[in-house]
C-alpha cells in the first residue's frame, strides 16, 4: 500500500472515530482512561523492554546524549504516565459546557457552547510518554488523534498505543479514536499535514527544523510551540533577595525547560548590588555567563556576548546578562530579542509591574515569580498537550481548553429575522 | 519600488503601529472613532464621488450586477458607515480585561488577560463599507490593520481611508494603524499572506476562489469563511406554524446572505402536511424548488435535485429540498453536505432538540429560531469582521473578542520553582 492510501485510511478512521467520541459522555471517557492507566502498570516489564531495544538501536545509531535521555523510560516514569491519564480523568469535562446563554431584543437566547475540535494530529520526537499524554487529553476533548512519533522510539510508542487501545475497547469506544503511526516514513508527515478533509488541528512538538518544515509545508491550522527565550528584568525598585532567589531559580533549577530564563536584564541602579552576588552563584553552579559591557565590568569573568546570544534559547547552563538604562529598554530589548514566550520582572514598583504586565506581549508574563511556573500543571490546567508560542486560538500551556472550541447554540420559540 | 519592498515598508509600519495601538487607552481610540465617523459624515459628497467614478469604470469593464450592487454607495450606506463606527466606540474595550484571576498552592496567583493579536491583514472585495467597520474594529481591539480592498473599490476605498486617517490624527494615534493598499497589484496579496514577521492573522472576505488561493498560499494563521450551506431539520414533533414561519424566513427574507437556508430538510412522518403550504409560499415568491424523490411526490412542480444540489450555496431563489427518515438522517446529511456554518432544527421534542445541538458540528445551531440570526449585530457583539467557518480561534461571527487573544498573567510574592 503506498503512503498516501495508508494516511488517507487513517484519516478517514479518525473523522469517523472522532464523531463517536465526540459525543461519548465523561463516563465512558473516564473509564477508557483509568483502563489505560492499569494497563500500562500491568505491562510495565513490556514497556521496558521495548524501550530497551529502542535504546539499544538508538545507541548504535550513535544518537546524542540528551535524546537519549528523553527516549529513555524507567519504572517511575512508566508509573508518572498512568498517573497523569488518572489526573485528566479526575479534570472537569469541557465537552458540553454553555456559558453566556442570554436573551437578545429578538426574543432568541445566544450562548456558546464547548465542542471538540474533531482530528487532532501530534507529531513529535523521541518522549514515549508524550503517547499516553497525548492519547488521554484529546479523548478527554472528545477529539480523535493521530499521533506521529519519531523513528528512534517506535517500537516504545507501540507499547504504550497497546495499553491505549485495551482501554478504550475496555469502555466500548472505537479503538481508531487513538492512532500510532506505524511507519517512520517521512512521507505520511507531509500527507498527515496536507490531509484538511481529515485533520482540524496540527500539534507539532519537538526541534525547530520540524517546526519549520511543519510551518512552511503545512495546510492546516497549527498550535505550535516555537522556542523559549525567556527573560527576568530585575528593576533598581526590586526587592534584592526576591531578585536573586527568582533569577537563580529560574535559570538553575532545569537547565534544558523552555520556561527557563536564557537572558537576564538588569537595571543600571541596581546592577553593582545583585549582579555581582548573582554572578558568584552562577559561577559555583558551572553556568557559563556572556554578558555586555557594562555587565562585564561588575563581573570579569563574563565572557562577551554578540548579538547572536541575544537571540539564543541555549537550553544548557549558559546565561546572557544585559544591564539595561530602565524599564522602557528592558521592554524594548524583549520585544526586540524576545520569543514571546515567558518573561518577568521583578520589581516593588506597582507602576512599573502594571506596564510590564501589559505591554510585554509574551504568552506568559510574571511579576516576582519564577519564569518556570509557565506549565499547565502549576497553572492548574493538568496536562499540557505544549505551550503554544502562537497568538491564535490558544497562547501559552495547553490543556483540554485548547482542545476545543466554542460553537453558537440559538434556543427560540419560533423566532424570525425582521 | 518593487511590490516585495512596498509591502515589507508597510508591514514595519503596521507592526510599530500595533505597538502604539496596544497599549493606547479606551478614550484615546474611541476619540478617533468619534472622529472618524464625524469626517465621513461630512466628506459624505466626497465619499460619492470617489465612488461613482468607481462605479463607471466597473460598468466600462463589464462587472456583473450582484457586484456592482456590492460597490455602490449612497447617502444611507455612508450614514450606516459612520453609525457603525460610533456604535463601536460604545462597545466595551476587550483589551486588557483579566479572569479568573486565581491563587494556587505555589502561592502565585494565575489568570489571563486579553490583548491585541497585533496585525491583522484584510483582504476583500467589492464593499467599500468593509474599510471603515474593518478599520474601527481592528483599532478597538488594539490592532493595527492593512486592509486590501478590490481594485474595482479603490478610490472608494481611499476616500474613506482618508476619513479614518483623519480620525486616528485627531486622537493622536498613528495613521500607520490603518493602512489601506494603494497598489491594485495581485503580486501584493501574495507578499501580504507570506510576511510572516509582520501580520498576525489574515481575514479573507470573498468568493470561493480568493480564499482557496488563500488556503493555499498562505504562510500565516487565517480566520476565513468558506461557505454557508445552511440547513433547516423540520422534524415530526414540531409545531406547524413555527415551522412554516421559520423554513419561509431562512430563505426569503434575503436570498444572498451566508446565513440564507440553501436545503430544507422535513421528516417523513410531517412532510405530507408541511411541504405542500411551504411549497405554496415559496413558488409564490418566485423560490426555484430541486427535491428528493419523495419531496417531488408531495410538490409536482419541484425539478429534480442532483447530488450537486445538495453541496451548494445557490444565494440564490433555489432551494434544494429533501424528506428524511427522522432526525439520525437529517444530522448525517448535514455532516455529509454542510459546510458547518448554520443549522437549525424546529421540534418540540425536548431529547431532540438536545441532541441536535449537541451533535450538530456547526458554528451556529438553533432550535426553534430562523437561521437568518447567524449575525453579529443579532448576537450582540455588534459589528463582525466576518463569519468564521473555522473551528480554530473563532467560529461563527468574529468581533472585537475573535480579534483579541489571551495571554497568561502571573502575580507573585518571590515564589520560585520546587
């Protein structure tokens, strides 16, 4: 069967999926979600050891380190995956929900009312939980998915598509509502995000290359999630212990997060009374400091910064510094440098906090707070299918919302338009 | 200068304007709306001129009637253009409102705030009233906007894009907040939908054929209205009269609108005492009827309807007509042959009246209410920049709120990461 045939019976196995599960009721779609997670504490050893062979052929692939470490599963994250399908079970249903149903002078009542997206389709790389992840979020939406895994964690992702399938079979739903590609063809990509007759929505997770290709080939609508660099502006009005708590925090605590702070800004005033003390901590952590003139000047051991690190998520235990004139330069270096993801001040300023909040045009903005709290979990969302970079439909961490739209619902008595 | 340097110089500009615009308050863009509206009452002369010459030279071409009855302008549309205006001053400021602000057990506090999607690019034809509703809700919203009217439109366009220059000058905002293409040039469309650095989301208004080349070309999020292929269920449980009013509202009241019903669906069980009076009303007013077999049975004067019949948006005197089983059949041919834009079902049936709206996958559906209703002004968002068929961002009528999205807002005391 060629590429086209095959992605095409999978997309029309997922429209017809998704019309079933769109109006499956909670019950049914909590109860496939706890059959899954005890199938997947009852097959541990199974998932291990097909992790273990992706590994092994990933290894003699020669495959870097940190995707590796992704790909890798072990028994306390095999248990975190059926933990998180117990919390989505556990989350409010979105399907169904109407807000606003108010009268208008006609006699009609307008409300809106919360409904699935239809296809979701998730193309992602080496994380096998992503599977599970993804698989409970669009069934709690009420949404039919086609999830596209990378090569190196095939045979990973198949395991856990087993676990998902007993358990929707286990709660009478159909079983083509989950898909797992089974080919790594890189063809069914291109099919999987030209198909608009089968796919409403395309959730790309993963580097900027597949980002790109996804972007610029693709006939869909996209959530995506671009890259994270992030900023912490410490003002001359911050309040000094918050300020160095916040910073080492949220370039420290993990070094390889999107939410974690690339670019540090400081305000002139109070950069000879933090920046040193922070340097110092940095320092003994081993995070290597780039930093502009002025910076380099209260910290010798800095290296230069070009204007290529401005721009550079590093995801590794490097950090620019910047020293800024004020407020209006912190917000103008982010704009400028900025990936619109997360950034913070730190400040005591009422004023100031207030414009930073409102003029900085990120998916996240934080007054004295860890630039890491932007997750679904510590937003309260539960799982999050990934922070959207983008400004359309949903901005930020995504979670069964995101999944989902809101169509007009009209009750009348016979009304008509004048 | 070539098209790709034009366009790119007016992309910087929109994207500083949209800054400036963001964060402009509530008086500040309501001032210019105010005197936007003002100018155009009193260049009303001038907008009339502009748009004969403009109506000349569209009959010189040999532009078709439904087209030259879009461009044209007279005394009451140039009043309507201003009342429009005016009536979005009086709408809420969407931008910066913030909900549900709420505390979680890391002691932050997490909410979301609304804020401008910042370009917004409009492509459109004919209608020169476009221009100025597109203008007054974009700046509302906090937008800046490049509007691309038809080239038949555009010393109307112009006409009325001084006007809206003259408004934002008052109020002291910038004039590169709306910009309105001066090139008639197809190349500019192009470069329009593929700056990705500069416009946020594209809204096509017009046929088929510019939103498939849209679809097609487009390197940017669109909120597009493809067709409206409106249906009306009138099912065995509904009031006789409420049914009859309502099938004979959803077509004849305009014939040309999106929202116009194109097929009327009638369960088996009523079509014997509901098809032969609708039927009467219908051929009275002129309506061309295209029936199913057992609809031709009950209305000999019905032609027959084709399978193409039931796929088309005639906006047209035409309806196409089928009697269905019961209320599975009538969903599944609105799933078959709809479009997703309007459906109403007429039934006193309380089970199927909620199963309708639950299972029907369209951006507006109504029980017991014409579908004529699918509109902004009727659901009180006021103006609409469109009808949306999407399902991603916004569906059914876009205002001020589809041109708006939500970031997240993160209020803290020091808190770090665990």
């Amino acid at each position: 069967m060629d590429i086209q045939t095959y992605m095409h019976g999978i997309g029309k196995a997922a429209r017809a999926a998704s019309r079933l599960v769109a109006k499956a009721d909670t019950n049914a779609k909590n109860r496939a979600l706890h059959a899954m997670a005890e199938a997947i504490e009852r097959d541990v050893e199974k998932l291990l050891a097909a992790n273990r062979k992706d590994m092994e052929a990933a290894r003699a692939k020669g495959l870097d380190a940190a995707l590796l470490d992704r790909l890798g599963l072990n028994a306390k994250t095999v248990a975190a995956m059926a933990e998180g399908l117990r919390q989505i079970a556990a989350l409010p249903d979105p399907v169904g929900e109407v807000t606003g149903l108010n009268y208008r002078p006609s006699g009609i009542q307008v409300g809106r009312m919360r409904v699935p997206l239809g296809v979701v389709a998730i193309i992602y790389e080496s994380r096998p939980n992503v599977t599970a992840d993804a698989a409970g979020l669009c069934l709690k939406s009420g949404n039919a998915a086609i999830l596209r895994g990378g090569s190196e964690a095939i045979l990973s992702n198949q395991a856990v598509a087993a676990c998902v399938h007993e358990g929707l079979r286990a709660a009478g739903l159909p079983e083509s509502a989950v898909q797992v590609l089974e080919t790594t063809d890189r063809a069914a990509v291109g099919e999987l995000i030209t198909m608009r007759d089968y796919v409403d929505v395309i959730v790309p997770r993963g580097g900027k290359g597949l980002i790109e290709r996804i972007m610029n080939e693709a006939r869909i609508p996209i959530i995506k999630h671009l890259h994270g660099v992030c900023h912490v502006y410490i003002d001359d009005k911050a309040d000094l212990d918050k300020a160095i708590r916040i910073a080492d925090n949220a370039k420290t605590q993990r070094y390889g997060t999107c939410n974690t702070m690339e670019t540090l800004l400081v305000a002139e005033a109070i950069a000879p009374r933090v920046l040193p003390q922070l340097a110092k901590i940095y320092l003994d952590k081993g995070v290597e400091l780039r930093g502009c003139d002025k910076s380099r000047a209260l910290v010798p051991q800095m290296l230069a910064a070009t204007e290529e690190d401005w721009y550079t998520e590093y995801l590794a235990p490097i950090l620019s510094v910047r020293v800024v004139k004020d407020l209006d330069q912190a917000i103008d270096h982010i704009a400028t440098y900025g990936s619109q993801h997360t950034d913070a001040i730190v400040t005591e300023d009422y004023s100031r906090a207030r414009r930073f909040l409102a003029e900085v045009d990120s998916s996240s903005v934080m007054v004295n707070a860890s630039t890491r709290f932007a997750d679904g979990f510590e937003y309260g969302l539960g799982a999050e299918i990934g922070i959207s970079t983008d400004k359309i439909h949903a901005r930020g961490p995504v979670g069964l919302e995101g999944l989902t739209s809101q169509k007009w619902v009209v009750l009348g008595e016979g009304q008509i338009r004048q």
